[in-house]
C-alpha cells in the first residue's frame, strides 16, 4: 500500500470519531467517557441530580407552566449530543428519544412510484423528498431493486426507501 498512497504512522489510535479506543491484549475497546463528560460540562450539567435509567416506559413528561421557555437551540443540541452518545450507551436510548417524542420537527417526506416504468427490466421507479422547515434537504429518484408484483408494494418500496 505505501507504493500506491502516502502513508504516515500517528502510533496508536486512541480517539475517532469522539469514541475513546483502547487497545489492550484481550481485544479493543470502545467508550464515550470524555465525550460524555465533554458534554456535562459544556451543558453545565456536572452538578446536576443525576436519575436512574431505564425510566418508566408509561412516564409521561410534561411541560411545567411556571417554568420560563427554554431555547429551543439549546435543547436540540443537547437532544443532538446524547443521540450520538447513545450509540455506545443503549440504556439511555429509550429516555433520550422519549425527549424528542412530542417535539415539533416540521420534518415533512414524500414518496411515489411508477409501477413497472422500466418495461425491459418490470422494475418500478421511485421519487421522493425531504424537506426541514419547508426547505429541501434530501432527495431521490432510481429503479427500485426489486421486481414489484403490483402498485401497493411499489409503492410500500418507495415509502421505505424514502424514509430510511
């Protein structure tokens, strides 16, 4: 490989992507100690009572009316910060996404298929958009990779594909 690319040695890993790696003779291990932590001070959160996790899955949270409006800026970051952080703490993924749960994303998709557009191949073509606060973020348009039997599952497809 040094022939075909330029290649230097750094030593050994210890963080990608904000994932703490350690190396050690049993196997590599990944944590999100730092990034955790990074996270509590830049929020202020390191003097906060802490709660046990799994929260009650019938729990209700509510908004408290006395209470001042919060930015909601802020609150998406956090909300932000501790989805990625759930992708090494999967105990906390059901109380981060019960915060997000009834908030307005204005998050709107469209989806739609042909059926059997593609005479020679009888495949069916998708489309579809994604739009954030009426602005255009994401789009597609290819051939399905399956044969569709008929327009519901053509356009099941399409749904999916543009959704996932």
């Amino acid at each position: 490989m040094h022939d075909k690319f330029q290649m230097s040695s750094m030593g050994e890993l210890s963080f990608f992507l904000r994932l703490q790696v350690q190396q050690k003779s049993d196997g590599i291990f990944f944590s999100q100690e730092k990034y955790m932590a990074d996270i509590l001070k830049k929020f202020d959160f390191t003097t906060v009572k802490t709660a046990s996790t799994p929260m009650e899955a019938n729990k209700a949270l509510v908004k408290d009316a006395k209470a001042e409006d919060i930015d909601v800026h802020l609150y998406r970051s956090m909300i932000g910060s501790l989805m990625y952080l759930t992708a090494s703490r999967p105990d906390i993924t059901f109380a981060v996404y019960a915060c997000v749960r009834d908030s307005p994303i204005d998050l709107e998709a469209y989806s739609d298929s042909d059926y059997v557009g593609a005479s020679l191949a009888r495949k069916s073509t998708t489309g579809g958009c994604q739009f954030l606060r009426k602005s255009l973020i994401s789009w597609q348009c290819k051939k399905q990779t399956i044969v569709a039997n008929s327009t519901t599952k053509a356009e099941y497809v399409a749904a999916a594909s543009c959704c996932g």
